[in-house]
C-alpha cells in the first residue's frame, strides 16, 4: 500500500513568486539576470545553470517546490518534509517528474515541459527546479509533449503561475505520536476516540496547533515527486470541488492525500506499488511516445519516402536465419540490439514465426501504418509491455554478438548506416515508396502479429538508445521500416 498526496508550494510562505523566467541571452546568463538569478536561486543552483544546455526553443523557468518544515514549518494541508528529506528526494523530481496541467500525468506526450535540474537549496532550505517549458512546436516534439502557450502568456506578463506537484509516499508519519500509516485508514486517533495519539491524532485533527505551538503534521519520509502541475484553479481548500464546500467553509484543514482523492490525482502508468517507476515500463512507454510521433511526421510523407529506401531488399536482402545460433530468443535479440539492429517485420516473422511467406508478409504490413498510435492508445498498453516477451536478455552470447555484427552491415538503423544504404539505394535507382493508409483491411491473425512486432520494436529501440543515446533520426527510421515490406 501507499498514498499519493498533492503538494502546493503556495501552501507556504516564500516571500516571493513560486514561478520566475530565467533570462538566457545567446551569452549565456550575465550580468544584471545573473545577479537576479543568484538572489533568487543562490550560487551554488546558477553556477549548475551555467552548464545545462538549453534549446533555442526551451524556456527556462526556476520554481520553488518545498520549504523544509524545521525552517518554513508543515504545509497549510498538514504536510511537512524534513532538510533531510530535501536532501535526499529532490533528485526525483528530475528524475520522473514532467511539468502538466491539472495533474492529468497519465500520458507523457501531454506534458508541457521537463525538469532540467533540481536542487535543495542550502541557504534557503527548499527545493528549487528548473522546467524547460516548450516554446514551440519542435521543442514539443524534442521533448515528448505539447506547447506551453498559456504558461508562457502569463509569465511573459509578469503575471504568477500556480502550480501543484504530486508524489507518492510508502508511508507518512505523525510529528506527535509516531505512528506510521500506508493509507488514510491507518491515521492515528485520540485518546477519546479509542486511540492512543495525546495530539489528537492526524484522522481527525491534521494541521492543529497545540498548545506548545507545535502544528500537528504527517511527515513524509521518503517520497517519489512524479508530477509538478500548472493548475488553473487553486486547489489548497478544494471549495471547488464537489461535495467538499461544507469542509472548506469550517476551515477544516484537508489533508495533502485527500486533497490527493477528492481531485482524482493518481500516478502516471508504469508507477509500481512502491512508489518508483517500474523502469522497463516507463522507458518503453517513453520510446512508444517518442515512435508515435514520428509515425505521424512519417504519415506526412516529405522526404522520408527516399530514406526509407535503407530497408528495401537492394541494399538489405532477407536474414539468413539459418545462420542464427540455436540459442534462447531474448539473447538473439540483445545480440541484435547491442548491434543497432532492429529487423525490418520480413525478418521478424522469419526469426519469430519461421515464416517468410509473402502473402503473410505483406498481410501484416497493411496492418502496420499508425500501429504505434494505436498501441499508444490501447487501454492495456502498460500491460501488453509489463509482459513484452521481446525485451532483450541482460547479455548475449559470444556466437550470439559475432552473428549480430555481421548482420549490421546491412540491417544497423544507427544513421550512419542507415544513410550509407539510402544513398546506395539512390545510387541503384530503387524506386522511392508510396505511404499505404491504414484503411486497408487486414484480418485478426495479421493485426496480432503486428501488435507483436510494435511491441518487438519498442524493446528494441528502448534498449539501443540505452546504448547508443536517444536519436529521433532512429526513431524515424524504426517508423519507416513498416512502409517497406
């Protein structure tokens, strides 16, 4: 078990702005914006600035999460993280968080910007984060996401944005009592009420002042930040939300995790039960995004067409399979992919199926435009890749790498190789494809076995960009394999 909660950085007092511009000019940050930048942030964060790189098209924006709760105390919603929690959790915003709005974190293409950097700042004991908001359609697409029009309307106003961040704890613990507790059930209660908490206990009596000052609190030992939000109605006494009016008019504090449950927020998939991202899901989820949107750039035709000539069989004949070590599959695959192979759906079906019939080819190739869209959009996709049987093994065999490097001479879809076969296949007057639609009809076995060969792709293109980096010119090229057949 574990609790989501939402945490407002306007649910404490900065003295300041939550949200700031950060003024890059093609220098670097100097002068009179550095002195800015240093007031605000310290030196320490802006001289870790200096050496993160930006797109043209990011927009830097420096963001106060949380105040430490021995300097700033608990949040107004009965919530503290101690300097030491600061210290040591903040990396997870970078780590998994993405900027959205309203909490809607399901799906990383709706994002509207990332976290470039986060830092506990020693001076002003609080977590700070730089998010590069997308500026422009391109960067969208760099990064996975969406314009962040209205953010960037009103910080170029001057006007503040309000944000809300998300995280997920284990367990939370009372500031009075002790007691420790995995869901809002478990909360301490008072002495009156059957239970043995002498503050009053956190069930019924969170974000009290006692008589000593101290404000009766649940702290949060170790939590996972997955979500910073721009929200477009604050959310700190929810009066908005339905049902919750009487509540917000008897000044009751609602607490961060059923702030949490009244708004419906909940963690992005590929989250598992312990409160970090299951890591094989989220990278195949992000390479599933990344594949998607270059099968629509492919949809647009342009000059892809000519470099999808890299797969036709001129310049890449069928996989001997014949030739393939008799060993374990996800070994063959690593082997593959440690190479930059990933098999054009021929040899897919010859290497899985041991089928490289024509008609069946080609059956399957009708049923592959937009096949990533569709996966994308499938409500089991953190299922069907939970269980991706093509993920490739940890380590290939010796026979296995050797076999593996031979065939990347012809089948690599790293983009040297990839360039060196469109232009040979220029050179020997390949004609250029034709984009089928997807409104061809194909039959059940045929769009199954095209799931099972997204599905291969997708492990294979989020274990080569484990080794060789990210590279969209890949994706592309992953995307056009399916429109060569």
């Amino acid at each position: 078990m574990s609790m989501i909660k939402v945490i407002q950085p306007h649910s404490q007092d900065f003295s300041e702005p939550v949200a700031a511009l950060i003024k890059i000019s093609s220098r670097g940050i100097i002068g009179a914006d550095k002195q800015e930048l240093v007031k605000r942030a310290g030196a320490e964060f802006a001289h870790k600035l200096e050496n993160i790189k930006f797109a043209k098209d990011e927009v830097p924006v420096h963001m106060i999460a949380i105040g430490a709760t021995e300097d700033y105390g608990p949040n107004r919603n009965g919530d503290g993280f101690t300097r030491d929690c600061c210290r040591n959790y903040h990396q997870t915003f970078e780590k998994f968080a993405r900027f959205y709005r309203d909490h809607a974190n399901k799906n990383p293409a709706k994002s509207f910007g990332i976290v470039k950097a986060s830092a506990y700042h020693e001076p002003m004991r609080r977590i700070e984060l730089v998010v590069a908001l997308n500026g422009s359609k391109e960067a969208a697409d760099r990064n996975g996401g969406l314009i962040a029009d209205k953010e960037l309307e009103k910080l170029a106003n001057d006007k503040e944005i309000a944000v809300s961040m998300a995280c997920k704890i284990p367990f939370d613990k009372c500031s009075a009592c002790g007691n420790t507790a995995k869901t809002r059930a478990e909360y301490c209660d008072s002495v009156e009420n059957g239970g043995h908490c002498k503050a009053g206990g956190l069930k019924h009596n969170i974000g009290r002042v006692l008589e000593d000052g101290h404000v009766l609190h649940a702290d949060n030992p170790n939590p996972t930040f997955f979500d910073i939000s721009h929200v477009f109605r604050p959310a700190d006494r929810i009066a908005y939300v339905s049902g919750q009016l009487q509540k917000a008019a008897s000044n009751r504090c609602i607490s961060g995790v059923e702030l949490a449950e009244q708004l419906g927020v909940t963690a992005p998939i590929g989250f598992d039960i312990g409160g970090v991202p299951a890591a094989r899901v989220q990278s195949q989820l992000e390479a599933l995004t990344q594949l998607a949107q270059a099968e629509k750039a492919a949809a647009g035709g342009g000059n892809w067409a000519q470099t999808a000539l890299a797969s036709s069989e001129t310049v890449q004949p069928p996989l001997d399979v014949n030739s393939c070590p008799s060993v374990k599959m996800s070994e063959v695959l690593r082997g593959l992919t440690d190479a930059g192979v990933i098999l054009p759906v021929r040899d897919f079906l010859a290497l899985t199926v041991k089928s490289a019939d024509a008609k069946l080819v080609s059956a399957v190739a009708y049923a592959l435009p937009n096949v990533f869209s569709k996966l994308a959009n499938d409500v089991d996709v953190v299922s069907l890749l939970e269980n991706n049987v093509y993920y490739p093994a940890n380590a290939a065999p010796h026979s296995v790498r050797v076999w593996a490097e031979k065939v990347a001479h012809t089948h690599s879809v790293l983009p040297a190789n990839v360039e060196k076969r469109a232009y040979l296949a220029a050179l020997r007057d390949t004609r250029a494809v034709e984009f089928p639609s997807d409104k061809q009809a194909s039959g059940k076995a045929e769009t199954a076995l095209a799931q099972h060969y997204a599905l291969y792709k997708i492990a294979a293109f989020t274990t080569i960009c484990e080794k060789y980096g990210n590279n969209w010119l890949t994706a592309n090229h992953c995307v056009l394999q399916n429109y060569v057949t």
